[in-house]
C-alpha cells in the first residue's frame, strides 16, 4: 500500500453520514512517511471539518496543504484551518505575496517546476496562463502516478502531458471541467471525474471499466 486518499468535498455525490458542499478536497496519507495531507480545501470550514472528524482524522494530524488554484471553492476553508492549525506547510500555485500577507510566519511555497514534497508526492509545478494551477501527483509502488486535479481550468490534458514526461497515469481524481479530448484518458484505469467535471455522462460512456464514481465520504487506497 502507498496512499490512501479520502474525499473531504465535493459538491455532486456524498455517502451517508458526510456532508456535500461547494467545491473539492482530498486528504492523502502517505504510506511512506505515515503523514496525512490535504488537496484543497473546499470553499467552508464547517463542512470540511466535520467531513475530516466523519473520518476520524484530527485537523491537526495534517501536515502539509496543497491549493491546487486560488478560486474559492478550493481555498475557501485555508483561514480557519490555518486558525485550528498554523504548524501546517503550505504548497500554493500563485500570488505567494498575498499568501504571505495572509499568513504571516507561515511556511509557504510556490513551485514553478515539477518538484518532490516528500517521498513519493510531487507538485506538477504551475501550468496555465490567466488561471495558474498545479495538480498533486502521487508515485505508487506500481511506479505509476496517482494524480490529483482541482478544476484542470488549463485543461486536463495539460497535466497529463507533464505527468507523463516522468510515469504512466493509473489514477485521476478531481475536477475535469468542460474536458472532452478523451483520448488522453486512454491507458489511465481509474477515472475519478468528479466535482466541476462537465461531461461525466460521455467519459462513462467511453471508459465504462474505468470510470468510478467518486463520493465525498470516499476512501481510495493504492
Ligand atoms: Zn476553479
Ligand atoms: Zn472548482
């Protein structure tokens, strides 16, 4: 076992007991290194906190967080965390000047690059133009990446490409937006569309073994 991922937000489908809400969040814990991180925040603390007690993980067992882009419904709930939390590390895709005003004496990065958080996590490095975003991509002991998205607003496919300069795909989890050059997906066997994912009904069309529906409430283990 590598990761465990654990959805903390989305705003379409959620299992009994968890709360729905605007926007998307993943906790991972990393096998190895035994630390829990966050994907994004959704857009409030209420409902992500209660999300992340459902599972029965301590906010303050969360030792890095990860914006993949700086919209509401994926850094909505940083303030409060950042309250309840501040030994936390943050991984930011833009404005790092805001974000040091924001949180004064926080640790806080901003990769351009492709780069190793700890053992086997990697921010893809800022892609995109008006809307700057990183995905969070995980490498399995299958030596494939698990990948992580918010909204993909510089379309997916631009994360795959990169991805793939290093390893295969074999999981992609989060927001594919209006996503529709699904040739891209060919070769990847989980298909997690989830969140502002536009066109679910074609991509479980074409990939009907792939895709998986992916709930709030969630837990993925590879
Ligand atoms: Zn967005
Ligand atoms: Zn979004």
């Amino acid at each position: 076992m590598s990761f465990d991922i654990k959805i903390a937000f989305d705003n379409k489908c959620v299992k009994e007991g968890f709360k729905p809400g605007f926007g998307f969040s993943a906790i991972i814990y990393n096998h190895f290194t035994d630390n829990y991180l966050l994907f994004d925040t959704g857009d409030n603390i209420q409902t992500l906190s209660h999300n992340i007690k459902h599972f029965g993980i301590n906010l303050k067992e969360i030792k890095k967080i990860i914006i993949s882009h700086n919209h509401y419904d994926h850094n909505g709930a940083l303030s409060h965390l950042w309250r309840e939390n501040n030994n936390i590390t943050l991984y930011i895709p833009d404005a790092l000047e805001e974000y040091e005003q924001h949180f004064p004496n926080a640790c806080i990065h901003s990769f351009k690059e492709f780069t190793e958080i700890e053992k086997n996590i990697h921010v893809s490095g800022q892609l995109g133009t008006s809307i700057k975003e990183q995905a969070l991509l995980l490498k399995s002991n299958k030596n494939e990446w698990i990948m992580l998205v918010g909204c993909t607003h510089p379309g997916l496919e631009a994360f795959i490409i990169e991805a793939r300069k290093v390893l295969p795909i074999g999981a992609i989890i989060g927001g594919f937006h209006d996503f529709r050059k699904y040739s891209y997906l060919e070769g990847i066997s989980f298909i997690g569309a989830c969140h502002c994912t536009m066109n679910v009904g074609s991509i479980k069309e074409r990939f009907p073994d792939q895709y998986r529906r992916v709930c709030v409430g969630d837990t993925f283990s590879f």
